[in-house]
C-alpha cells in the first residue's frame, strides 16, 4: 500500500471545517436544549446589563451579606 501525503493547507482546512461543524452542533443542541440550571434565563426587561444583581446574570452577585448564590435556597451551611 501506498501512503497518501497531503499538502498542510488541506489538513489545516480539514481541520477547520471538522471544528466548525462540531462547533455548529453543540451551539445547535445548546439551543435546542435551552437551559439547564433553574434560575439561568435571560432576564429579558429593559436592564442595561451592567452589574450583578441585574437580573440577567442568573445570581444576584453576592455582595456585602457574606457573598455567596442568590437562589441557592435550602442547601443549608456546611459544618
């Protein structure tokens, strides 16, 4: 048997387009799927998007109360 050369270019464009592809399907079943943390949505409104607690980061962004996950209601403290 024979082996076959390729010129670099054909690989790197090979490569290119397998990385695309793979990319094009991930965001597509991303989309399809939506999101898959409770509390992660856009937020919609007419916010600038800003800072934390703007409601469109899917966590209130802690702060002076000790910092921490808005949301996380129940998980309790560890001890």
């Amino acid at each position: 048997m024979t082996s076959r050369q390729h010129s670099p270019f054909v690989l790197l464009t090979a490569f290119v387009l397998l990385l695309a592809a793979m990319f094009g399907a991930a965001y597509a079943v991303g989309a399809a799927v939506g999101p898959v943390a409770p509390g992660m949505h856009d937020g919609g409104g007419s916010g600038s998007g800003t800072g934390p607690g703007d409601g469109r980061t899917g966590h209130d962004g802690g702060g002076a109360d000790g910092g921490g996950m808005g949301g996380m209601h129940g998980m309790g403290t560890a001890r």
